[in-house]
C-alpha cells in the first residue's frame, strides 16, 4: 500500500524556491538551486538511456575559476493536473514536471533525511 501525498498548501517564490504543507502535517522547504537539479525529467535523469545531464546548481563549483552561472530562477509555474506542476527555469529548461509524490521523495527535512538512510 502507497501513501498518497497530497499538499495542503503550496507557496511558490519564483527566485527563491517552493515551500509545500502537506495534508499529512509534514512540511517541505525546496530552494531553486535543489529543485533544478533534482529535476526528475527524461534527459536531467537520462531516462532513456542518454547520459544524464543533471545539473550542479546546488553544489560548490569544483574548479578554481568556475564557469559563470547564472543564479538559478523560476521563470514559469504551472499547474500540471492535480498531481504535479511543471517548472520553467531562467536556464532555458522547461521538460521538468514535479509530481508532488517527487517533491515528497526529495525533502531534505531531518525527518525525511534519517528515512533515507535505513
Ligand atoms: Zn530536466
Ligand atoms: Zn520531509
């Protein structure tokens, strides 16, 4: 049996990040740097068996003189059913549609963190 997410509440800050309440009491903070590289579609997870191109955004560059990156931002949100929404970033990608059973996967709250480790 799988538990069936469902927000309460979702507040959006196009440069800040996603704030989501859900109706089970739990609540998740996701800034945009974490979300544009936790992006769950096709070519970010190389779902089709492409290289993934998945994104750095959230991490410290690893050269000395990093290529310039622009600060990651929303340009567009929309409401994809009743299960997702579909996040157009200010990098030009716009393939990814978060369902609410990924954003709940990906919750970096130290209650979901200690989960994942068992
Ligand atoms: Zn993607
Ligand atoms: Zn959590």
């Amino acid at each position: 049996m799988s538990t069936i997410y469902e927000p309460e509440h979702i507040a959006i800050s196009k440069s800040k990040g996603i704030r989501i309440d859900w109706k089970d009491g739990h609540h998740s903070e996701y800034n945009c740097a974490y979300l544009r590289d936790e992006c769950p579609c096709a070519s970010c997870t190389g779902a089709h068996g492409t290289k993934p191109e998945k994104t750095s955004y959230s991490q410290p560059p690893k050269d000395l003189f990093p290529m310039y990156k622009p600060t990651i931002r929303m340009s567009e949100v929309e409401p994809v059913g009743n299960y997702a929404i579909r996040i157009l970033w200010n990098d030009g990608h716009n393939t990814g549609i978060y369902s609410f059973e990924h954003f709940r996967r990906i919750c970096q709250c130290a209650e979901c963190q200690n989960n994942s480790k068992e």
